[in-house]
C-alpha cells in the first residue's frame, strides 16, 4: 500500500537515541525468536506478545517491540521505559502515531503484504467477471446450468492508488490483456507511464469497467468514493476495495449496488466488522471477504525477511524501512546510509 499520511505528532521531548543502542528485539511469536536469533547476531531476541510478561527479558529492557498483528497491544508500552523503535506487522498504520505518541519511533510492514493483498485485489475480480459465486451456488444446490458471463479481458480498469500493493495489483493484471489506467494524488510519470492525478477521476470514470481502490486511509482519502465518485461509473462496473473501507462512502455504494446500477467486490468496509444484518449480505452483484488480503501463506516469509533487513540495516547503522517517524532515534535521512 501506499505510505499512509497520518496526523503530525510533536517533536520527541528527550534527546536522540543511536542505532547502536538498540540491542533488546521483542518478538510476538516464539518461531520468530528462534528463526531471528540464529540469523542476526549481535541482538537479543526475546518473546513478547505484548499482553503478558515478556520471557527472556524485563519490560523495561526492550529496545525495539515487533508489535502483534492484532490486539490492543499499545496498552504494554508504559511498561517498556527503554523501548525505542516499534515495528509494525501491518501495512496499514492509520491511528497507531498517535497512540504510541512522538517520542516512539514506528516503521509499518511495507511490502510485506503486498503480493498477497495484490492476488486477493486479482481473485476478486475474476470472481466477480466470471460469476464464480453464482457457480458456487448452483454448486451447493446441485445445479447445473451453463451461463455466459463478462470477462476480464478487454476491460478498462482503473486503479486508484499506486503504492506497493497498487503496483502489485499491476503486475498481476497486465497478463490478462487488460487496459489499465493509474491514479495517485498527483499527476506524474514513472518507469511505467503516465500517473493520473485524483482531479482527473471525472472524466476517466465514465470509461471504467472496474474501480480497484487500493488506498490507505488518511485525510484526504477519506469517503474520496462518494455517491458523485459512483454516479461517474458506467452502468455494471464494478467496485473492487482492498485497501481502507474508510475510502467509500458504503451507504452510497449499498444504494448503487441494491439498485443493480453497480456491483462490488470487497475485501475491506466501513464499518467494519459489517453487521451481520447488512444488505450487502445477500445482494446480488456483492462478494465480500472479511479483511483476509495479507492473511496468507505469502505473509509468513515476508515478514520474517522483512524483520531480518531491518536488525541488519539497524546494526549497519542505516535507516530502517518504512520508518513513519522517526521518535528519538538518530537516524540517518531518508536515502542516506
């Protein structure tokens, strides 16, 4: 995913620390103490999931927290007076600055969930073209019926948002021989073309087939899928979200879907968990899977690597990636060693 914008925090109130002080990793799973321990020398790994008592090591001795996937983990770090870095196992960061205030420094996941996220955004597409739900019940009923359905070749797809797990949709998408146009913030050119900026999404709607949404939450991505975004759609295109529900307006997105004008494909919401009574349920045209793009086989390995880079770019004295902000750390600037 894109790196995500959240709210400025204040500048850390104490003195810098160095890189070289960080010594004590915490990790939340034992298989990655053992996996890191035995691949990174030089550091002290110790098992911590952050809702009971680290083993291996006090609290307070932590020096870097590779926080748990889930859980209300924030609530353990007055306990860790020392902790200097928390390592996030997610892409998405939206709230967590402000909850681990200014003097933490935080690095997300990055492209850890990139490829996963990227095939579920693939997945999701071919299953709504191709009516694979549709099948799915005639499966269940015993039936079968033979049917004709849209494909995803030839479509017109327009992908907003182009960060790591937008350009990881792109990459699984051109084979299918698919016309893709890019959106960001801002107008561009990168190594693969033409970047549209946001301002231009009314005239290039009306020539989608399929809207891959692809964007963290932040100000200015919040409900930036409205009912004036959806009512720019042509009749039957359909709506794919693997980014943050926060993105669509979901009461607007219900009312073109229950109308039969739209259809969706959604792996994320707003709100979310969605009511179990909510009529995107059970309405035609809808396949929603429950927040699983990084809930992979892919993930275990990309995390473990991603882990590994960053104790060794912190014992080379480099900064790490993906790093959000940077606390009390003395690190170097950004594309500097």
């Amino acid at each position: 995913m894109a790196v995500m914008a959240s709210a400025p925090t204040s500048a850390p109130s104490t003195p810098s620390v160095p890189l070289s002080a960080l010594r004590v990793v915490s990790l939340p799973e034992q298989e990655l103490v053992d996996h890191l321990s035995a691949r990174v020398p030089g550091f002290r790994c110790v098992l911590w999931d952050m809702a009971g008592d680290p083993v291996g090591a006090r609290a307070d001795e932590i020096d870097v927290a590779v926080a748990p996937v889930s859980g209300p983990w924030t609530e353990a770090l007055p306990a860790a007076t020392r902790l200097r870095l928390v390592q996030l196992q997610t892409t998405g960061f939206d709230g967590v600055p402000e909850a681990v205030g200014p003097d933490l420094a935080l690095s997300s996941a990055g492209w850890v969930h990139a490829a996963g996220t990227a095939e579920l955004a693939l997945g999701l597409i071919l299953a709504a073209q191709r009516e694979l739900d549709r099948a799915v019940l005639q499966q269940r009923d015993g039936v079968w019926r033979r049917f004709a359905t849209r494909s995803l070749a030839d479509s017109r797809v327009l992908l907003l948002g182009v960060g790591g797990i937008g350009s990881a949709v792109v990459d699984r998408l051109l084979p299918f021989e698919v016309e893709v146009t890019r959106v960001a913030s801002r107008a561009r050119t990168d190594e693969r073309g033409p970047v549209h900026g946001v301002d231009e999404l009314p005239g290039l709607l009306p020539d989608t087939d399929v809207l891959v949404l692809a964007l963290p939450a932040s100000p200015a991505t919040d409900g930036l899928v409205d009912a004036r975004v959806l009512s720019l759609l042509p009749d039957d295109a359909l709506v794919v979200n693997v980014g943050r529900g926060r993105v669509v307006d979901t009461p607007a997105l219900t009312e073109e879907v229950l109308s039969g004008r739209l259809r969706c494909a959604l792996d994320v919401v707003e709100p979310e968990p969605l009511p179990g009574d909510h009529p995107l349920f059970r309405a035609p045209g809808a396949i929603l899977t429950p927040h699983t793009g990084g809930s992979c086989t892919s993930y275990r390995p990309r995390v473990r690597r991603l882990l590994r880079t960053q104790l060794e770019r912190i014992a080379a004295g480099e900064r790490p990636l993906f790093l959000q902000q940077e606390g009390r750390l003395d690190v170097p600037a950004p594309g500097n060693r």
